[in-house]
C-alpha cells in the first residue's frame, strides 16, 4: 500500500526522495530509452503524497523541469499498489491513468513499468518505459526492462551498503577511543633496553603482546627478538648514529612499525621511545599492537574498494558491453582484495543434451611449481570451459554452497581438480546465484593465510554484482543476437531484395506496398515511388479483371491461408504484357497472425511467349497438315456408285498423319469404279504433303495410263497403275526414309469381282451376306517406298451382293484406351459384324462410335479413315439405255448437243419423253454446256466435255464432265428477277429443270455435273403422239 | 445478224428472224440491236420465229428493254412459241417484260 509505514519508512531509509541527480540511476534510464528505441524512460520515488522523479532520459534528450508530482494517478502509485509489473499497449483503453499524471509526455499512449523494490522487497517506486505510438512490448523488451530495474534495486543495495560501511566505520572509531583509554592505563607494552641494546626491563603487556615471558627475555639483545630481520639493520644503524651523533629520527615520536611475535608473525605497532639519561642511560619503548586497529581501518578500507570495484564493474559492462573485460577486472581486483595469485569467474552454462558446464570469463595466469604458466593460457582472450563431473567446479556447483580448503594439497586426492590443473595449496569456489538460479562459479586460490569464513563473507556483494553481470549479460546476450540475426537477416534481405533479378514486393496484411525492389523497377517499368505507399490492387500494372481479383484476395485474406503460387499477366508501363510466376510467403507476429505478404516473382513472359510460339508453331503445322488433308486428302465420296454404296468417316487427328483414300473412275463411270485407300508413315505436315503427293501421283499415272490405253480401246489395270506409281515415287520415298501403305481396289459391279492390291495396308474385312460372317483380304506387298523391285500382284475377291468391304487406317485399330489397351481388328471385327446389315455409312458412323466409346475420348491421336462399301445392285440398277459422248468446247457445239440430247430423250429413250420435258433437259445441259465453255474453260475451244446420259426407268440421269476451272456452286448469286442484271440465271435455270444436282470435283481433276430428273409418267411422250411423230 | 425493222404506227417493230437465241449469238444481238432501238420510244420485238432461247438470249432482251425503259420508251413482244415462253416464264421475266401473244394485241396495247 502507498501508505504502508514500512515502505514509506523505505524510503525514507532510501534517502532517494528529494535527492541529488545521481549518474548511477540516469545511467540505467538512458541505457533503456537506447535499447528500447523508446522516446522517455524515468524512475520514480514516492512517497505518501509525491512522486520525485529521481532519473528520466527522454530520446530526444530534453530536460524535465518538474522533478516532483502529485502521486494520485500516476504509473507509479498504480505499481505501489499492485507491486506487479504493468504493461499497456494502448493508453486508450485504460482511462484510470490520467496522461498529465504521467508527468512526462502528454501523447502517451504505451508504457512498461515495473516496481522498483528495495533489498527487503519494499516497493519504492517504479521503473517505466514509455512510447508515444500504440506498442506491443515484446517478451525480450519485457526481459530488458526487468533486468534494468534490478540495476536499480542493485543500486540501491550498493547505497545502501555504502551507508552501512561508513557508520560502521564511525562505530569503530568510537570504540577506539574506548580501548585506547583502557591500553594507556594498563595494555600498552612498555620494553627498556641499555645502552647496548640489551633488555633490561619487559612488563607484562609485552609479555602477553609478544609472547615472551619477562625472565626469558631479561638481559637479551631486543633487535634479535622482537624486530622483524628486514628491519634489524636500519633499527641497528638508527640505534648507533644515535649513540654516537646523538642524531634522533623515531625517538619522541609515536611511529607506525612492524614487531615480530615469539611466534614469528609480525604485527603492527605503534611505537614511542623515550630516552631515559638518568640514572644510566636507557631507552624505554612504549608499544602499542595495532593490529585490530589497522585491520578495522583496513575493512573499511576494503568495503570501500569493494564498492568501488563493483561501481567499476558494473559502469565498465554498461559502458563496454563486454563481459570478458569486466569480469577480467573484477578478478583483478578479487586477486588483490584477497590477496589471491589465482581465480577464475565462470558462468554455469547447459549444453544441448542439459548437462552443465562451467564457461569461464575470466582467469588468472596459473603458475606450475616450475614457474611456466600452463593450464591452457597465459593470454586470456578466448573461452575456456570446464566440464562440471568429479571436480571442484562440480562440488561447488553440487553444494550450493562454497567450498573453502585451506589444505588443498590434501583435498585434491579427492581429483578436485580438472586434468591438467597445477595444484593449489588453498582454495576458495563460491557460487553466485540469481533467485534460485546457479549462474555462476567464483573461484580463487593461494592466499597465503588461507582462506576465511570471514572473506566469504566480505565477498558476498561482489558475488552478487557477478550474479547481476550475468544476468545482464544474458539478457543482453539474447537481446544481441536477436538484434544481430535481425541485423544479419536485415542486411541480406536488403542485399537480396536489392540485386535479386527476381521481383520482391512487400505489402502489409491490407495490401498495402511497403517494398518495391529494382528488378519490379525494370521489368515493369514503374518508380518504387509510383507504387510503395499504395494499396497493390491501385497499382497502375493491373489489368482491370487482374485488379479486381487482387483487390478480392486481399479484402479476403485470412490468418490461415496457405502461401501459395500462381501466375498473374500485369501491363508494363510499356504495355507490353508481363507473364509473372510469383511465389508468396507470410510474416507472422507472435500471435500467429499474418503481419506482411511477401511476393517473389519470376517474370516468365518470354518463357511464355517460346512456349505460345512452340504451342502455334505446332498448330500451325497441323494447320497446314489438316488443310493438306482437308484440300488434298479427304475425299467427299459419293453415297453410291456403279452399284455400290459407299459409307466414310475421316477425322482429322491433332497430329495429321497423312491418312487419305480417293475414288477413281477410269473408265465409264458405269463401269467400275477404284478405291485408294492409304497412309504414311510418320505425322504433320510432310506426312500429308506425302500422302497428297501420293495421291496425286495416283491421279497422274491414272491419267496418262487412260491416255495411252484409249486407243486400244481398254482401261488401265490395276497392278499397272500401281506400278506407275511405284516407278514415280518409290525413289523419293526411300530418300526421305518414308513409306506409304496402301490398299487399291477396283469394284465391278459387271463381273461382280473385286480386284485389289493390298501394299502393307490394314487388312480389309470382308462381310459375306451368305455366311453372316467376316474374313480378313490380306495381300501380300510391302508398302511403298519399302523396295525398288517390286510387282504388284492383284488378288481377286468375289461379290456376292449384299457382301461388304471395309477398309480402314491403323488408326482405327490401334486407338488406345486410358490403360494403353488397342481397340483391335477382333473389336472392330465385332463392330462390322453387328453393323453388317445397316447402310455403308451408318455402319461408318457405328465403327467411329465403337472406338469413340472404347477410347473415351473425342478426338482421335492418329488420323482416322473408315471407308465402308456394300455391294448391293438394287439401290442402283443399271440404265435401260446409257450414252457417253465427247464435245470439244466450243459453243458452235451447242446446236448439235442439244440435237444430240433431244434423240436421246426422244428417239432412243425406250419410253420417249414429251416435248416440254425434253425441252427443259435440253435448256439445263444447254446452261451447263455453255457454262463450261465460257468459266470452266474461260473460253478455250478445243477442250474436252463428256456428256454421260442415262435412262434409268425412273429417272434420266447425265453426268457431264470436264476438265476446267472448278465450279463453286454455293457461289453462284440469286438472280436478279427484276430484270435488272442480264446474267445469273445459268444455274438456276439447270436447278429449275432438274429434280437433283450434284457437282463434284474429283477424279484427276475432272468436274463432274449430276443432273438428274425424275421421270413420271407426264413425262412421257402420248403413246398417240408417239405412234404420229416415229410413225410406229 | 437477222432483223426485221419497220415503223407502223409510231412503234418500232422488230421482227427477229433467228430461230434460235443463245450464247452464240446473244453478244451479237445485243450490239446490232442498239443502234436500231437507240431514241425509239415504242419498240415491239415479234419473237415468233425464235424457237430456243436460253439464259444468254434473255440477257440480251434484259439488255434491250433496259436501254429502252432509260431513254423513257416502251419495249414489248410479241409471238412467243409455247418453248420460248415456258423459258421466260420459268424465270419470272414474263413479270418484267410486256408480252402479248399477236403483233396486233402488241400494237392494240401500244395504242391505249
């Protein structure tokens, strides 16, 4: 309580209040305004009603002119009634303590203060550190402050010590005084000699003083007994220059000297010699042993030095930081003060694993018995340290208490001593303690008396000033190695953060931008100075939907996210796109929540770009590879032809590989028709290339092949078109270590036979309608490009109808599944099985649907060509009458074609068509013809057009072929039945006329018009008018 | 190039002597009928000898009544064979040109 009389008598005891400014106290608050980084520190003494302001330091070093304040309200009576340490983080929140009661600062807003007690655990006053600004006192600055207030209390014990030495100083002087009367009259020591030096009279005092009996002594030369031998010839010389000169130096005089007991043990005296001429010349000397006197004055003296030694100490570790000088000087002065020539100071630490060791501070030189100085150092300067098992250090340390041995020599049989350690001949270890902690070990040896329970005692304080020193070491310690790994970490941040290549920004948990080091300079073309100080999500280098993700993360950022990585595209000031690769971490305070976001980023966007580039590099390949297939490749088959229909699937894959299959006609188309079907190896855009180079190949050999036959009047087989082929290609494809594998085939429906030529190609299933089951066609050639010899020889198939082809690329069979599984000829073989009976293209679609399903996938890794063919004659019966005519292109011709047509309408059809009917077929073949001559031959006469006609006994069918520019159907415009444009009503004139058209542009570049109508019976010619007009 | 022309009664009337009017003649029409027709505000072409007509010939009609209708005159026809009127019919043109069967139903309606 504040007013306890027991503490106010404290204080009072203190002599604080009101007193003088005292370096001792302003040194321990200065000391913590520097550690703490702290604006104020003070301490303050109260008494019942003030509290006097004994030391403050403020940072910015202003002095305070109030010294004294009203105690109600203040920091300081809140401790005194606590009596516990008192810690605010913010002042705000504890209105009781009036700013203007601090007495220091009126925009106070944090503090730490701690009771200052005295030796007896009196609460004086309080010891506070104060900030202006909101702070979190760490548990480090909590230690710093507690350590610097036991300074205080430390003080104030030496104060107080030094006050007890001083009255008990003037104590002894009292009692001097006392005794002093009591000597005169019958203690002091009264010896008289003659003039020979021979003693002639020894009173008791001397008797008792020197530890002679007066018998012994009587008649005795006084220099042998009771002078000490250094003094025997000046006490000689004195005694004679006296006699014979009559020159006096001590006689009259009282003089302070040393006498020798019986014993040998000399002692301090004061003396006075009369000289006493009368009778017979003697001298009588008065002797007086001092020796409790000059001891007293010499405690006094010690005390002193002790609390000058301590004062020293405690100054050179504030001041010097350093505990190796100043437990080196304390131990010089411990030497002296007990007279001492060795002794250590060690602090107790604990390895690792717990055990204690001894860690020695400071030691003396340890002289052997040889004179050299051993044990590991005559140059203190680095550690030496004791392990404390089975040695004098350990029993110290084991006893708590301390270990005092004035027979050394005998005691260390017990190996008290460390290995190696001279002996000693008495030894003292004390071991200092801070609250029940051991901290450390004094140690010291040799005094030539020996050693006392007495000078254990002397040394108590010093002990103590030792434990306060390695405790502020400690703390000290561990405040300077967070503040050098801070410092360290600091250092190499700033270093890292300055010339890292990488991008480092640092934003407060708000997102606000503490850090923007030079690499976020340069690479996104912004000043540290346009981004620090704003919030990361304003930073100018967002992309709104960038801007708008940040500004989410942030406003959602909570204590438990997980650092983690992503990538973010930000605008340089350039504009230029940045691809950043960023890696997060957190700052942590002590409670665990995040206090600063620290992003590192790479900027990955040229990576990016190479990968962009590669990426479409390689899309563009199989761009081109798929416009190969596409424009060169993939051929849009007909449904049905010659008797046959025809069902196709070709996918493109993501990888082209040149997968391709074309329909020939090298004859009528009536007659037969060919199948090419092929693949080569290898994938992109030379594999197409190659596979379009075959195919045209194909074309060119069949064309010249037609060319040559024509006159003997037969088509090409085949094995000889394939050879053509061979002898073009095989060449270059064994150059280019590529091969084609291919299948031909050639379906007549007339001979109802399939001649094929199978190159190293997929096998073809067969489906027999007859038998419901599948074979495999096998030939028995190797690919193109494999050998430069080779015969192709055809194998021959027989049709039945309603029997099925398939054909198909590897790409079908060896689709994979996830586990790696292929799809297989016996699944597919299944597929065509089960499909048999569906039309051609359905059966393609189910096949695709089959691999679809087992692969599980959309798209397909190789290309994927099924071409499915049945050979069924009713779907497309033969012509009841079929013409094939060649015209040069030259619009002389239209007459005669348009004659030709009418006969064949008319004349020859087996059931001639009426004249309003013929007219329109002739009006369609007309625009047709004349389109070809005029855009798909642009005009050049002498070019060929073949006009197939057949008459089917539902429909008329003509085919009309040439070998012009190609025709875009699609593109032909709507015309213009306003009149208002002369042409464009060519096509659509041939679309009036006609039930269906077809164009299709295929086979060696030939453009083939379908045209078909469909024949009703108004169609046909009146039996009457028949008979009339051919005159049946 | 075979043509017919005389006035009677303030028309201009054509008698197209082709049998047939197609891509190989049409260009031709077109040429040697412009300076015939040129200022003439009533114009009747009498199309009874032509048998076959094709996209090209009606071209060369479009070509003619175009340049008539711009100088302000009138074109008509007249004596479309059942054929050639199926083919103006078949692309609308019998809604764009004046056709009446007779050269005097033609000369009738000039007269109204």
């Amino acid at each position: 309580m504040v007013t306890d009389a027991e503490r106010l008598k404290a204080v009072s005891r203190s002599e604080l209040m009101n007193s003088p400014p005292d370096e001792a106290y302003d040194r321990l608050t200065r000391l913590a305004v520097r550690v703490l980084n702290a604006p104020a520190a003070f301490i303050g003494i109260a008494d019942d009603t003030h509290v006097f302001l004994k030391s403050c330091h403020s940072s910015d070093g202003a002095q305070l002119n109030v010294v004294s304040v009203p105690l109600a309200g203040t920091i300081c009576e809140a401790i005194i009634r606590s009596g516990e340490m008192l810690i605010v983080e913010d002042f705000t929140s504890t209105p009781e303590l009036t700013s203007g009661a601090l007495m220091v600062k009126t925009d106070l807003a944090s503090v730490i203060a701690l009771p200052i007690r005295d030796s007896d655990g009196a609460v004086l006053g309080s010891f506070s550190v104060i900030d202006t600004a909101y702070r979190q006192w760490t548990q480090n600055e909590i230690e710093i402050v507690t350590e610097l207030t036991s300074c205080v209390t430390t003080e104030l014990e030496l104060n107080s010590m030094l006050r007890d030495s001083i009255a008990r100083a003037t104590d002894i002087q009292a009692s001097e005084a006392r005794k002093r009367a009591i000597l005169e009259s019958a203690l002091d020591c009264i010896v008289t000699i003659d003039i020979c030096g021979n003693i002639v009279d020894f009173n008791p005092a001397a008797e008792t003083t020197f530890g002679y009996v007066a018998s012994q002594v009587i008649g005795e030369h006084l220099v042998d007994l009771i002078v000490p031998s250094h003094l025997r010839a000046a006490h000689r010389a004195g005694f004679d220059r006296y006699l014979s000169t009559g020159e006096a130096h001590v006689l009259g005089k009282r003089i302070e000297i040393s006498a020798l007991r019986a014993n040998g043990v000399e002692f301090p005296v004061e003396l006075a010699i009369v000289p006493i001429e009368e009778p017979v010349r003697l001298f009588t000397a008065y002797i007086r042993d001092i020796s409790e006197r000059r001891e007293s004055a010499e405690q006094i003296a010690a005390s002193q030095l002790m609390l000058t030694v301590i004062q020293n100490a405690q100054s050179h570790f504030i001041a010097e930081d350093d505990i190796d000088s100043t437990f080196s000087a304390l131990l010089a002065h411990l030497l002296v003060l007990t007279q001492s020539s060795a002794g250590f100071i060690g602090e107790v630490l604990h390895r690792a694993n717990g055990d204690p060791y001894l860690k020695v501070h400071a030691t003396s030189d340890i002289i052997d018995s040889t004179g050299v100085a051993t044990f590991g150092t005559a140059d203190f300067t680095h550690d030496i340290e004791f392990e404390l098992t089975n040695n004098l250090f350990a029993t110290v340390a084991e006893t708590g208490t301390y270990v005092l041995s004035n027979n050394a020599r005998l005691d260390q049989a017990s190996g008290w001593l460390p290995e190696g350690h001279p002996e000693v001949s008495c030894f003292l270890g004390m071991p200092f303690y801070q609250a029940e902690e051991l901290l450390g070990v004094i140690g010291i040896a040799n005094r030539q008396d020996g050693y006392t329970d007495a000078l254990v005692e002397y040394l108590a304080p010093f002990l103590a000033t030792c434990a306060s020193l390695v405790s502020a070491y400690r703390v000290r310690q561990q405040r300077q190695i967070i503040q050098e790994t801070l410092q360290i970490e600091r250092d190499f941040k700033t270093a890292v953060f300055q010339t890292v290549g990488a991008l480092v920004m640092v934003m407060d948990r708000t997102g606000l931008v503490l850090e923007f080091n030079p690499a976020c300079e340069e690479i996104m073309g912004y000043s540290a100075s346009e981004v620090v100080g704003k919030r990361i999500f304003e930073a100018p280098f967002y992309h709104e939907g960038g801007r708008d993700d940040s500004r989410l993360f942030w406003s959602n950022l909570r204590d438990d996210w997980e650092p983690e990585g992503f990538e973010t595209r930000l605008e340089a000031r350039s504009g230029g796109p940045r691809l950043i690769a960023w890696t997060m971490s957190t700052i942590r305070d002590i409670q665990g929540r995040i206090s600063h976001v620290i992003s590192c980023g790479i900027d990955i966007t040229k990576q990016q770009e190479n990968e962009v580039a590669l990426i479409q590099a390689r899309k563009n390949e199989i761009e081109i590879g798929a416009k190969i297939q596409q424009t060169l490749l993939i051929t849009r088959a007909p449904k049905s032809i010659c008797g046959f229909r025809i069902g196709t699937v070709s996918r493109a894959s993501q990888g082209i590989d040149g997968d391709y299959f074309e329909l020939f006609n090298c004859g009528l188309p009536t007659e037969h028709f060919d199948l090419l079907i092929g693949d080569v190896m290898g994938k992109g855009a030379t594999a197409a290339l190659l596979g379009a180079a075959s195919k045209s190949q194909f074309q060119r050999a069949i064309r010249r092949l037609i060319v040559l036959l024509r006159e003997f009047g037969r088509t090409p087989e085949p094995s000889e078109i394939l050879a053509a082929v061979h002898a073009a290609m095989t060449t270059d494809l064994v150059r280019l270590e590529s091969f084609v594998t291919l299948c031909y085939a050639r379906f007549n429906p007339w001979t109802k036979i399939v001649t094929m030529i199978d190159c190293g190609h997929t096998r073809t299933i067969h489906f027999h309608s007859q038998t419901g089951e599948c074979s495999f066609i096998e030939g028995k050639n190797l690919p193109l490009g494999v050998r430069l010899e080779e015969t192709y020889l055809p194998l021959r198939v027989p049709l039945e109808r309603g029997d099925l082809l398939v054909f198909y690329s590897d790409g079908v069979t060896e689709a994979a599944n996830g586990a790696g599984e292929l799809f297989g000829e016996d699944r597919l073989l299944l597929a065509v099985e089960s499909g048999a009976r569906l039309a051609p293209q359905e059966l393609a679609d189910s096949i695709c649907e089959a691999v679809g399903a087992f692969t599980g996938k959309t798209s397909f890794t190789d290309d994927f060509t099924c071409v499915a063919v049945s050979f069924d004659a009713e779907i497309e019966p033969l012509p009841l009458l079929r013409d094939a005519r060649e015209f040069e292109s030259n619009l002389d011709k239209l007459d005669s074609i348009r004659s030709h047509i009418r006969d064949f309408c008319q004349l020859r059809a087996p059931a001639p068509l009426c004249d309003d009917t013929t007219d329109l077929l002739i009006l369609a073949i007309n625009e047709a013809i004349t389109n070809i001559i005029l855009h798909a031959y642009e005009g050049r006469e002498h070019e060929w057009i073949q006009i197939i006609a057949e008459y089917h006994a539902d429909a008329v069918i003509f085919y009309i072929h040439d070998a012009g520019k190609v025709f875009h159907p699609d593109a032909i415009p709507q015309p213009d039945f306003d009149g208002g444009r002369d042409g464009g009503f060519g096509y659509y004139i041939i679309s009036q006329c006609m039930d269906e058209v077809y164009y299709d542009h295929y086979d060696l570049g030939r453009n083939c018009l379908t045209l078909i109508r469909k024949i009703t019976p108004a169609d046909l010619m009146h039996s009457q008018e028949r008979a009339n007009r051919y005159e049946i | 190039m075979r043509f017919e022309a005389s006035i009677e009664n303030n028309v201009l009337v054509v008698a197209i002597e082709m049998v047939t009017l197609d891509a190989t003649n049409s260009g031709e029409f077109k040429q040697d009928i412009g300076p015939i027709i040129e200022n003439q505000s009533r114009v009747l072409f009498d199309l009874s000898n032509l048998n076959f007509i094709d996209s090209s010939g009606l071209g060369a009609m479009l070509s003619s009544l175009r340049r008539i209708s711009a100088a302000g005159g009138q074109l008509k026809l007249c004596g479309l064979q059942p054929r050639v009127q199926s083919v103006f019919t078949l692309v609308r043109m019998n809604q764009v040109f004046d056709i009446s069967a007779t050269r005097t139903d033609a000369m009738h309606s000039f007269s109204i």
